[in-house]
C-alpha cells in the first residue's frame, strides 16, 4: 500500500479548511482507493478558528495530523517541519487557501506513478491582482538567472517523492527557498500547468512590505548575482575613471585643462559615493545572513503535535 503525505501551512484559513479536507480525501480515495494518506496541518499561530477546526478533524479522521507552532513562523517554516514529519512515500505541497485546486492531485500521482520523482505545477495563469502578478512575475524573473528550470511563473504546488525528499531534508540553512530546493536535487520532473484560482475565502497575510521582505531574504539566499553585478559595477566605475584622469592629464599636458567649477567634482562625488553605499548595503545583507546563519536558531518551533492514535 502506497502513502501519500499532504503538508499544508495553515494561517488564518477557517473558512476553506473543511471544503478543502474533503476535496483532498475524496481525489486520493477516487484516484486509487488502496492509496493511504496523511493530510499535516501545520498550524502558524493562526488567530480565528483555524485550529479548533483542524482538532475536529484530526478527531474523526485517523490520517490527519496537526503540527501546532508555537506562534507565527512564516510559510515556509511550515511547509520545512510538514517536510520533516511527513512519512509518505510521495509528499504533496499545496496552500490551505483553495487557491491549488485540490483535483489536480489525481495527475500529479499519475504521472509520480509514471516514474517521475517529481511532479511540479506552474502557474500558467493566475486570478490575482495585477500588481501581485506584476511583482511576482519581476521578481521570478530575477530568481531564474540562478535557478534556470524555475518556470516563469514560479510554483508551490508540488509532489516530491520520498528519495528526494530524503534529500531535500538532508539540507541544513535556514534560509531556504523550497522551490529551488526541489529543482536543485535533481530526480526526473515534471512539469505541469495549472491554473491558480482566485481566492474566495479570507484574505491573504501577505502585504506587499512582506512579500518584498520575503522575496529579498530569498534572493540573497539563492543568488551571486548581488555580487557579480557590484563587481561589474566597479569594474565599469574603475575603468571611466582610469579614462577620465587620462584625458586630464593630456588635456594638462597640451595647456587645455577643463574649465574650473565644483560642479562636476560635486557629481562624481555624489555617483560614486551613492554606489559605495548601495554596495556596502548589499555586502551587510549577505554578512547578516551569515551571522543569522551561525546562530543555528530553528526556522520554527512546535508547540504540540496532534495525532488520533
């Protein structure tokens, strides 16, 4: 008998979490009824009745587990401690928010049963706003020159089999970006496109001031591009300057020096000043992440795990 592991982060999401169980039992039963699951809910400090709703279900349901954190940790603290408890021999990743519709598990487990240890949904198309696609779109694009089979509108909804997931486990940073996680380790992929649904239930946590922290914390964390530009930067800054001072120096030895002022003095200040700080702003982001890196904090804490034995 084959397991399937579902691991969904949980915030604020009473008002689909019930529409959503049912809809993941009946496509795992309709799809293979010898199929068992696990559904884990990972609970990130929700403030409606998002957990009283998960104990109920827990409470008639022997596969549904709940990992209830101690407070608020973020999504991707809770799809890395669904990742770590899952003991399915495929795990599935998908929001609580209805967003992924749950009846395309039915072809992810058909083409995992089709030898493909990966099974990865794009976002063909997606029913947000369109300043959130905007950005969104941006800011994959950014994350593709370090990750080059991320597909362009990115993904979260995904099934990972259990020898990658054994090695997706096996990593120990804490700043992680789950989606090149799974892409990185290799294993056949497949990909998929899908649709994102519009949201019906609730609101969405994240503001854009959390996205845009969300997204920089990300991209220092997967990509050298930061540093390759500063250097290209320099370089670039170095070699106009190396020019510019040899043309006043010929202009010094013909007697045609440039005309005095303090203005364009004023202005190479203020450029190369203005980039010296911005790169000095970037070197401070990777070496926070490094001291963040070497205090080996956990990326969550549990609280409890509920499970009805």
């Amino acid at each position: 008998m084959k397991k399937i592991s579902v691991v969904i982060p949980v915030y604020n999401n009473e008002g689909s979490l019930k529409i959503l169980y049912d809809k993941i039992a009946s496509t795992i039963k309709g799809y293979n009824a010898s199929f068992t699951y696990e559904l884990i809910f990972i609970n990130d400090g929700s403030k409606d009745s998002s957990f009283d709703i998960l104990v109920n279900l827990k409470n008639n349901d022997f596969g549904v587990t709940i990992i209830n954190f101690s407070r608020n940790f973020g999504q991707l603290a809770g799809i890395l401690a669904g990742w770590k408890h899952a003991t399915g021999d495929a795990v599935i990743t998908m929001s609580a928010d209805l967003q992924d519709p749950p009846e395309q598990i039915a072809i992810m487990l058909q083409e995992w049963e089709n030898n493909h240890e990966v099974v990865v949904n794009y976002r063909e198309l997606r029913n947000d706003g369109f300043f959130e696609s905007i950005t969104s779109r941006i800011a994959y694009k950014l994350f593709r020159y370090s990750i080059p089979n991320l597909p362009k509108g990115g993904f979260d909804y995904s099934l990972v089999g259990r020898s990658a997931m054994d090695a997706i486990n096996s990593f120990t940073e804490k700043y992680r970006f789950p989606q090149g996680d799974i892409l990185w380790v290799g294993f056949n992929v497949k990909y998929l496109p899908y649709t994102r649904l519009e949201r019906i239930h609730g609101k969405s946590g994240f503001t854009f001031v959390r996205r845009f922290g969300d997204f920089m914390a990300v991209f220092f964390s997967v990509s050298y591009f930061p540093i390759r530009l500063m250097s290209f930067i320099g370089f670039l800054t170095a070699a106009s300057g190396f020019i510019f001072a040899t043309s006043i120096f010929y202009a010094f030895l013909i007697h045609k020096t440039p005309f005095e002022g303090w203005a364009p003095i004023m202005m190479t200040l203020l450029i190369i000043g203005g980039l010296l700080m911005i790169m000095l702003g970037i070197i401070g982001e990777y070496i926070w992440r490094i001291y963040d890196e070497i205090k080996h904090r956990p990326n969550y804490i549990i609280k409890e795990i509920l499970t009805k034995k």
